[in-house]
C-alpha cells in the first residue's frame, strides 16, 4: 500500500511533458524506410540562435491515416498533441527576411541512416523515424557532432515545459504557454502557420525570438 501510494506521489510531482513523453513504442508501427536525400544545401550559413519548434500532430494527421510511414503518428492508437518538429539553428537574417531557404541545412551532405536504436528513445517527442532522421541531417549535423548529442539537447529544452491542449491552435497555443510557463512569460515566440517556435542562444539560453 505504501509503495502504490509513494508511486502515486511521484506520477502527481512529474510536469506534464514528462507525462506525455510515456508511450508505447511497438517496431511493428515504425517506418523503417526513414532515410532521407539532399534537397539543397547552406553549409556555410552560420547559426545565429537556435528554434525548437513545435507542431500540433492532430492537424498534421488529418488525411494522414492509413499510410504505413504515418503509422506510429497517426494509426498507433497514441493521441499525441503538441510535439518537437525540430531544433533548428537559425539564421537572423533569413529568419527577419522571412527567405526559409537562407537557413543552415545539410551542412555535412546526405548522412547515412541512423540505427534505429539511436532513434527510438526520441519518438514519444518526435513520433516518426523520417521526422528524427531528417531533423538530425538537415539541422542538428550543422551545430552538433553526432545525432546522439544533437537528440539529447532538443530533449532537454523540450522536457523544460508544459504543452497546451492540441485543440488550441498556434496562436492561442502561444498564449497558453506563457500563461503555463513562467520562464515564458516575458519572451517573444515565434509562430509560422500551424507551428510554434521557442528561441535560445548559442548557450541553450532562453531569448526572445526576433521580431519580424
């Protein structure tokens, strides 16, 4: 009785975004064909601040079902709300400019597929093998040396918030966080359609976002 209710005080203590992170990851609703190809690449763009953006999967699943590389998102039975689309090294200058392709992107060219298990501890944030993949070679290999380090920060800044209810949307979402987040209260976030984005600095210090 003591343990069941010593557990019970732990689950009460834990933010919600470690609560959200609990979710059952079966191989049989993964994609497995996750590598990606070069589109275009900035090698030499540096990286001003860095984004964490998030993205509502309930609107991303709509018309998503019934397709196997959607399947762990959208078809796993998981109700997965606001989740890490990415930690993204940002360019001032492209970011005010609002030129999307004058970030930094595949600065180490097209990096071989990731071991699935590099992957896996990573998919309740980012539920899908091509999503991690392609953030880590598109993004993470232009400011960190391996994917490992790369997925391990994004975690980090990621489990320091509470994520609003998935039927806000990016706007209303963005009142909800600093309302549920103190550290938030004060910073500009950054909204790109459907998305949301929280800025940081060179340290993985919170910043205001730039104002466009």
């Amino acid at each position: 009785m003591m343990k069941g209710i010593f557990y019970a005080l732990v689950l009460a203590a834990l933010p919600l975004v470690a609560l959200a992170q609990q979710c059952q990851v079966n191989d049989s609703n993964l994609n497995l064909n996750y590598d990606q190809t070069l589109d275009y690449q900035n090698a030499h763009i540096k990286t001003d601040f860095f984004m964490l953006v998030f993205s509502n999967s309930s609107i991303f699943c709509r018309g998503r079902q019934n397709q196997p590389k959607f399947k762990f998102q959208c078809d796993s039975g998981h109700q997965f709300g606001w989740v890490v689309h990415g930690l993204w090294g940002e360019s001032k200058a492209a970011y005010l400019s609002g030129n999307i392709h004058q970030h930094p992107r595949f600065c180490q060219g097209d990096l071989p597929k990731l071991a699935l298990s590099t992957i896996k501890p990573y998919l309740c944030m980012s539920p899908g093998t091509a999503l991690l993949q392609g953030e880590w070679e598109k993004h993470g290999a232009c400011d960190f040396p391996n994917a490992k380090s790369y997925f391990a920060q994004e975690q980090a800044l990621y489990q320091q918030f509470k994520l609003p209810p998935a039927s806000l949307n990016a706007s209303q979402a963005i009142q909800w966080m600093k309302r549920n987040n103190p550290q938030l209260k004060n910073k500009w976030l950054s909204r790109q359609g459907s998305e949301f984005g929280i800025c940081f600095d060179k340290r993985f210090e919170l910043i205001s976002c730039p104002k466009k």
